[in-house]
C-alpha cells in the first residue's frame, strides 16, 4: 500500500516506458534477437504497463454524492493520480496512463490495448486485463459491443479490428475462445455444456493452454462480434443459473494470431518466389504466434460488502480465491520475491505468462469518483501500483513454418515435376525428330551406295565381257600360229592334206584337160586323116609325132599323181596318230603313247602300237633320220617336241637303235635332258634314252657322253612321275652293266636312283627295284669272280634300309626285284654283317620260307645256307630254314 510521498513510483518510472504511438517503433531491432526455431529464448524486458480509468458519476452517484468532492483528482498531463485521504491530505499516484472521466473509448484503446496487440501482431503473447470495484466499468472498458454507438466500441472489439486489418487471410490466422472463470471452473463461453476445462502445461515450454475450449476461426469483424454476442448470452444464462452475476466471474478472451512473415522478411517475397525455382533455396518460413488475452475480472470489492446479497462466505471466498491469488503472486513479482504463488488459483495459472512471463501486458484499473468507496479505489490503486512493478521478458514466438514449407514445396515439386515432364516430352520429340532424320539418310545413303555398285557392277561386268573377248581373240591368233607353225601338229597336218588335196585335184583337172587336149587332137587326126586321105602325108606325120609326144605326157602325169596319193596317205596316217597322241596328252596320260619305251613292258606296247609306228617308219624312210633329228634342235618348241617324240618311238625299236645312235641321235638326246627347258620334253628324252640303254654298247656310250651325270641330274630335279620313272628305267638299265658299276656309283648314279623313291609312285618304285636288282646281280657277279672285293656299294651308299623296307612290297613286281636284290646282296659274305644288322636276314627267311617264285625262295634258301655268317646268326637266333 503506496504511503504519502508525492511521487510513489516514481522511481518504477523505467526508461523502457513507452507510450502507445511510440511503443513499436521503440523496440531496437538487435534487441528482438530470435532463437529460431521454437519461439526464440531472447527476450525484450517490458514492464507491465497500468494505466487508471475513472468512471463519471452515475446517476445515483450525482444525486447521493452531490454534496461531497471526488476522492481522487487526476492529473493526466502529469500521469498522476490524487487520492484524498480528507480534506487537507491526499496521496499522489504515478501511472503510466491517467485516463480520466472524459477519456472516449478510442482513446483508451489505443492507450492501453493498442500497443499489445502490435506486439501480438509481431508474434508475442499480450494481456489487456481490466481490475477494479464492480461498477466501475471494467466491461464497458473491454467488453462494450457499440451496436448503438460505434464510438462506445470497446478494447476486444477493436482490438480484433486492427487485427484482421493487419492480418493476410491467405497465410496468417485468427481464432477464438472465450471462457469464463467461477468458483475455480473453466466454462467454454461459447460452448456452455462444456463446463470444466482443464488448463494443461506443457512441460517443456511451460506454455499453458486449455485444449478443451471451443476455438472459432474468425475471418471477419461480424464472426468475432457474434461470437461475443454468444459469449456474453451465455454468461448471463451461466449466471442465472449458477444464482450469481457477472462482476462475480472472470470472463476471459483468448485470440490466438499465427502470422507467416514469408514475404516480409528474408528472401521470401512474392517477388522473390517467382524467381526462386531451385528448391535448394528454399528456407522455411517462419511462423509467429501471437496470443492476446483479454481478461474481465471479477470484481475486487471484499466480499463483505457484496456478500450481503446472500452468499454463503466459503463461496464468497471461493469467488474471490483467484483474484486474492493474482494479488498475492503481483505482490511477489513486485517484490522480487523468490517464491511466487502461480499454481494457488486457476487464474494465476492461466495468467502466468501475462505477470511475470513473456507477455506484453497492460493493465486497466477502473475506479469510481465517489468517496463513499474510497476504500476500494484505494486498494485498486494500491493493486495497480503493484502491477507496475512487475516486470515481464517479452519473447517473441516464432518458429520454422514447416507445414507451410512442406506444401510450398509440394506444390513447387508439382510444377518441376510438370515441367520435368513437359521438358520430357520435348526431349523425346526431339529424339524422334533426329532418329527419322537418321533413318532418312540413312536411307539416301543406302540408297546411293546401291546405285554406286550398281554402276560398279555394270562396269565389272562390262571389263569381263572385253577381257573374254579379248582373251578369246587372243585365243584365235595363238590357235593360227600354231596353225602356221607345226608341220607335224594335227591341224597343220591337215592343211597339208588339204593342200596336196588341191595339188591333187589341180592335177587330174590338168589330167582332163590334156584328155580332152588328146581327144581333140585325135578328132583333129581323124579330119587330117580324111584331108590326108583326099591331100598330102606330111602334115599327118607331123600331128602322129605331137600325139605321140602328148601321149608321153600324159604318162608321165598319171605317175606324178600316183606319187602325190601315196604321199597323201602317208601324211593323213601321221596326221591321225598326231591326234591320237595329243588326245591322250590332254587326258593326262602324257606319255601313254610311250608305254613301249619301259624296257619291261614295250613288247606288249609295241604290239598295240605297231600301226603307228610302222608309218613313222616310214616316214623317217621318207623324210630322212639326219633330218628328224637336227628338228631336235629347232627354234620352235613344238617341232623340238613332235621330233623327240618321233626320235623317242623310232628309238623303241630295237632295228633303229643303232642307226639312231650312228646318227648322233643319243648325242642330242643328252642335250635334250640337259637343257631340261620343258618337262614333257625331258620326259621323252629320257625314254628315249632308256630304250636305247637297253643295248650294252649304247650303255657305254651313254656313260660316255656323261649320260650318268645327267639322268642322276634330272633324277634329282624333275617332279612329274612320268619322267622319273624313265629316267630310273635308264638307270636301271646302266645298272644292269658289269663295266659301268663303278661309273654308276662315283657319277651318282645309285645315289640317284635311291633319291628316286621319294616319289612313291609305283612305277617309280619298281624301276628303283629293278636297277638295285640289277646292280646287286652284277655285284654278285663280279664278286664270285673276285673281281669285286669290297662290300657292295649298294649298302655303302645306303641301299639297305629302304632294301629291307621294300622286300615284302605289297606290288609283286617291286617286291620281287627287292627279293632278287637281297639274294644277291646276301650272296657275298662280307655283306653279310650288315644286312644281319639292318634286318635283312628276317627277309632272306621269309623270302627262303614264303616267297611265290619257286626259283627266287630256292635261291634265297642257298644262299643262306651257303654263308657260314648267316648260319651262325640263324643257330643264335635258333631259326631253322
Ligand atoms: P463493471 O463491469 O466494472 O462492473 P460496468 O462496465 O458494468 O462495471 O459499468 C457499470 C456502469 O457504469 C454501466 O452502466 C456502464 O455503462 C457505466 N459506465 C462505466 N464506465 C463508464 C464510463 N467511462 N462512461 C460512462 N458510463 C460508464
Ligand atoms: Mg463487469
């Protein structure tokens, strides 16, 4: 309780005092620091703020305090109160708003409520309370509607006034609940069945709310106006039915604000949110939650003096429990006092941020003038006194707008995602657009390159086409200068024939003519006759001595044209046999003209061929052997052919032989083989140079000439089997010659002959067979007649293994020469050692055992009986023959 002292409060005067037109603007930006999220923990310090309303004398008050003064004297320019005490003594209160008896209501308005809500507007909690005696218009300061008189609106109707002015509906919210507190019950005012609300405290925070109210989503002025209106018909009814009356009530107004401030603050402006398409930049955006209470206490006056309408004093105290509460808690929280009772009455719990909390709070004491309740206007001074000294931390209440973020960003989501979508779509296009583009040169390029090997083709085609015709003239030419060149060629042979065919028919013409010629003449006798008959005999002699001249003429003719057809025949039999020879050439038998010329089949062959022969018999008879023979030696290489072979078939005939050789026939022969230009011409040579080894004094004179040197020569060089086996035939028969084994076998002979049967082709083989044989049976000749002392060359030059191979050849020819070969081998006892050693004693066994050829298996069994090595070797390998 202020005592005296002209300026009670005045040191409370805090520098932070703010007057309403100035209240906002005053609060440094620094000082509202935020703890972002969850409704900051900085904090602005703010007294709560009082300011005293005087009520003007009622009515009664007029006429029963006529005679007497007004307790208190205001001094509003000074903010002071006076309170008399009597006559000559009053007291002086300071407040922070002296609001005396003409104050309008806008006025007090905008003095006591109008910063509050500001401060809700900007997300703090507010509290506008009313205290005072009942009847000193603590409802007509807050509660007046103003249906009648809009000027007589009073704080709640404009404070929702200004809130949904500075409100945005599309992103900030207000709601309501009115409650109204009786005998420590929470009734729901606008929803009177519910009559208990529990108050609940979130532990955390510590923030108090009633969960249990009725909150109304106010959008507009009128809402809230009906709301009240409903509010206050149901405290009325409230009252009647609870026996009571309102001054005996707390009404309380709870207006929850939410406010996004995206758009105000940061960068999210409605400009900026255009711009901001990247979800990176989104921040969320920050909710604050203002919450204005409005409370309408009850009536301070003691209970005593109201009590006298009936109330029991328990109910009395329990009316007033809540209000001797919030003085004993504003007592303590003026004081600085270490304990304040908050929790002793619903009332201080639910105003516990509004004392001593976080609100901005503003306090009205209303007053009347009379002195007959200086009392109570003393004590509610006293009240708001206090009041002012109670000093709240004001706290912002904001927190991170997540639900509004995460649909912002839902629906930014939503548009990338339609973008995304859309910018697919073009992607996709424009994919499609460059693959029919590709596909379209591709085609054209495909297109083009079909046409390019078209033409190429064409003119491929074309090249081909004049390569052919070019070959095939080439072809022609080739076919008439061979026509031209060979006399001894099929076709050139048939020129000849037509040729002398002409000749021929050229004769007997001239043969009719000199008939004719005859038989005029003799017409012409026949008339000279008769004239000679009638004239003289002269002229008769004459024409006898001319017929008889023609007569020999014609003799002479008739033989000519014998000749001629003898030489006909003769030319179209070697024109046959040409054909015949180059048919079987061009069937691959090249030399089956010259099977004659194996030594060991030509009987037969001659046989067959002896028709053939005979005329080139006879045409050497005609043409001369000097002169088939220097053919040997001519330019052209078919003539060189058609001769050898012509030498070659005369050479078969053992008659010929020797005049071939007296010609100088083996001479050219040999430089045939040398020279080996042409294989089928080696071929024949080499026939024909076998046929003729057949003779012994032609053996030597082969030898002679150096025929040894150059049979193992083309023996080593030629590949053609044919010629192989001709040339081994010559061997084979040099082999044959007693005189020649030493010869043979230092000019390579045997080595040769040996070589040869890399060709594994039979014939080859079998001449090969045959010459060993034939070398062994000279050997063995020439040793039983000791003229041969050292072992058989043969098997010096390492004959034997392929000996020993062959000796049971499957072709019976081979196999006979190799058994004949090994009999003979075996018949010198100084080979003995090594044919044991190179097998060669198995086969004699076999041969003396197995062999076919009675003759050759008797041999074979003498001379393995006949040698004392063989014998020893056969009793250690305990074999009987
Ligand atoms: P309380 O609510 O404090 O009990 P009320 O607001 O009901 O008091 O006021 C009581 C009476 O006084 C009412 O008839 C009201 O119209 C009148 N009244 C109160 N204050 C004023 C004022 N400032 N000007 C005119 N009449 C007033
Ligand atoms: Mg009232």
């Amino acid at each position: 309780m202020a005592t005296g002292g002209v300026y009670k409060n005045g040191s409370h005067k805090a520098p932070n005092l703010r007057t309403s037109s100035s209240f906002k603007s005053k609060l440094p930006a620094s000082n509202v620091r935020r703890s972002i999220p969850g409704g900051g923990t900085d904090s602005v310090s703010g007294r709560v703020r009082v300011a005293v309303r005087l009520r003007p004398r009622n009515a009664e008050e007029m006429a029963a305090d006529a005679d007497f003064a007004d307790c208190v004297e205001l001094q509003p320019e000074l903010k002071r109160l006076k309170l008399r005490k009597n006559n000559w003594d009053s007291d002086t209160y300071e407040f922070d708003e002296v609001l005396t008896e003409y104050s309008s209501q806008k006025r007090v308005y905008e003095v006591v409520a109008k910063p509050v809500v500001e401060s809700v507007l900007d997300g703090y909690n507010g509290t506008v309370m009313a205290y005072g005696q009942t009847g000193t218009g603590k409802t007509y300061t807050l509660g007046r509607l103003g249906d009648e008189d809009t000027s007589a609106r009073g704080i709640m109707v404009r404070s929702m006034e200004d809130i949904l002015v500075n409100i945005s509906p599309e992103t900030d919210s207000v709601s309501v609940s009115y409650l109204q507190l009786y005998m420590e019950t929470i009734q729901d005012l606008l929803n009177p069945a519910n009559d208990n609300i529990p108050i609940v405290e979130d532990q955390r925070t510590g923030d108090v709310s009633l969960p249990g109210a009725t909150v109304v989503e106010i959008r507009n002025q009128q809402t809230f106006m009906e709301l009240l209106r409903l509010g206050e018909n149901h405290r009325i009814a409230a009252n009647t039915k609870l026996n009571t009356e309102s001054s005996r009530s707390h009404a309380i107004l709870m207006v929850q604000v939410k406010r996004s401030v995206l758009g105000r603050e940061d960068d999210f402006s409605t400009e900026n949110e255009n711009r901001s398409h990247s979800v990176g930049n989104f921040k969320p955006p920050i909710l604050r939650k203002g919450k204005l209470v409005v409370v309408d206490l009850a009536g301070s006056e003691r209970v005593h003096k109201s009590g006298s309408e009936g109330h029991m004093l328990e109910e009395a105290k329990s009316i007033n429990l809540s209000l001797s509460a919030l003085g004993k808690c504003i007592n303590a929280l003026a004081e600085n006092s270490a304990h304040v009772p908050v929790r002793d009455s619903k009332l201080t719990r639910l105003l516990k941020d509004s004392f001593g909390g976080t609100s901005r709070t503003s306090l009205v004491v209303t007053i009347g003038p009379s002195p007959r309740h200086r009392a109570e206007t003393a004590s509610t001074i006293l009240f708001g006194q206090r009041a002012m000294k109670v000093e709240n931390m004001l706290k912002i209440k904001e927190e991170f707008d997540y639900k509004s973020l995460s649909k912002r960003l839902e629906i930014e989501l939503d548009k990338l995602i339609s973008d995304s979508e859309r910018q697919q779509k073009v992607y996709e296009n424009e994919v499609e657009r460059i693959r029919l583009e590709a596909q379209k040169r591709i085609t054209e390029a495909e297109r083009n390159c079909a046409e390019v090997l078209q033409e190429e083709k064409v003119k491929c085609q074309m090249d081909y086409m004049e390569s052919i015709k070019k070959l095939e003239e080439k072809w022609n030419i080739n076919q008439q200068k061979r026509a031209a060149n060979g006399e001894v060629r099929m076709d050139s042979g048939n020129d000849e024939v037509t040729e002398l065919k002409a000749l021929l028919q050229n004769e007997i013409r001239l043969r009719k003519a000199a008939e004719e010629e005859n038989n005029n003449l003799k017409l012409q006798l026949l008339k000279f006759s008769k004239a000679a008959l009638s004239g003289g005999n002269t002229d008769v002699m004459n024409l006898q001595e001319i017929l008889e001249e023609e007569s020999v003429q014609k003799n002479k003719l008739e033989e000519e044209v014998r000749a001629l057809r003898s030489q006909l025949s003769q030319l179209s039999t070697e024109a046959n046999q040409s054909r015949s020879y180059l048919e079987r050439g061009r069937n691959g038998n090249t030399l089956a003209g010259l099977d004659c010329l194996s030594p060991l089949n030509h009987l037969q062959s001659r046989d067959s061929s002896n028709g053939e022969r005979a005329s080139i018999v006879n045409l050497h008879e005609q043409v001369g052997l000097q002169k088939i023979l220097s053919l040997l030696e001519s330019e052209d290489a078919n003539v060189r052919i058609h001769a050898v072979k012509v030498v070659a078939n005369l050479a078969a005939e053992e008659a010929n032989q020797e005049k071939i050789v007296e010609a100088g026939g083996l001479t050219s022969l040999l430089m045939l083989l040398r020279s080996y230009e042409d294989e089928t011409i080696r071929r024949i040579a080499a026939g024909a140079i076998a046929n003729l080894a057949m003779n012994e004094a032609n053996q030597e004179l082969i030898m002679a000439q150096g025929g040894i040197c150059l049979l193992a020569m083309t023996a080593s060089d030629a590949e053609d089997p044919q010629t192989l086996r001709m040339v081994a035939g010559a061997l084979a028969n040099l082999c044959g010659n007693d005189k020649l084994q030493m010869r043979l076998r230092s000019e390579g002979g045997i080595k040769a002959l040996l070589g040869m049967v890399r060709c594994r082709h039979p014939d080859v083989l079998s001449q090969v067979a045959r010459g060993i044989a034939n070398f062994a049976k000279c050997e063995s000749r020439a040793s039983s007649q000791g003229t041969k002392p050292g072992r058989s060359l043969l098997i010096e030059d390492g004959a034997l293994p392929w000996i020993v191979q062959n000796a049971n050849n499957e072709a019976s020819l081979i196999r006979r020469h190799v058994e004949l070969a090994l009999c003979h081998l075996a018949q010198h006892e100084v080979n003995a050692k090594d044919m044991i050693s190179g097998g060669a004693l198995w086969e004699l066994v076999r041969i003396s055992r197995d062999c076919s050829r009675e003759d050759i298996k008797a041999l074979a069994r003498r001379t393995l009986t006949s040698s004392s090595t063989f014998l020893a070797e056969m009793r250690r390998l305990r074999i009987e023959v």
